[in-house]
C-alpha cells in the first residue's frame, strides 16, 4: 500500500493539519516507505515466538501490599500553610 498525494491531503483534512505543498511528495514517500515497512514485518512468522516482559531472562518478582507512612507526617505538616489536626487544608474549588 502506498500513501499518495491525495490520500495524504484527506489524512491531513481529517486530523486537521496544514501541509505545505512542498512537504507533501516527500511525507508522502515516508510515510509510503513507514507503511511498507510494516507490511514486512506482518509476513514474519511468529507462531513460535515467546512474548517478552524484558530481554533478560528474570521472571517480575511480586511483593506484598504494605502501607509505609515513613512516620515523617510531622514533618511533612510542617510545610503546609494551613493545616488541620492531621490533614492539609486546600481551598475550596467546587463550588
């Protein structure tokens, strides 16, 4: 499938970009040449390829859900305008 002019100038119209005439023959044949590309690689066989999470062969460990508050909260309150007790006061922006 190539990509031509015209159909470059409805893809363009379509996601609403302006194009200069002279961008057009050359976006054209790279978009032309990207298309092709992957024409190639929707031929390969890949029946008996593994999908990969990473190029290193590790499998992802899991770890527990644990809640870690740092015990720091002082500190952070600190830092706030305006607090209340334990908490942040934010102004108000619903009305």
């Amino acid at each position: 499938m190539s990509i031509d002019k015209k159909t470059l100038k409805h893809i363009s119209k379509l996601a609403r970009i302006s194009l200069d005439e002279k961008k057009i023959a050359s976006l054209s044949k790279d978009l032309s040449s990207i298309v092709k590309f992957i024409e190639k690689l929707n031929k390969l066989n890949t029946d008996q390829t593994k999908p990969l999470t990473s190029i290193i062969n590790a499998s992802l460990k899991s770890r527990n859900d644990e809640v870690k508050d740092g015990k720091i909260r002082d500190q952070i309150l600190k830092n706030s305008p305006e607090k209340n007790e334990e908490f942040f006061v934010v102004p108000k922006v619903i009305e």
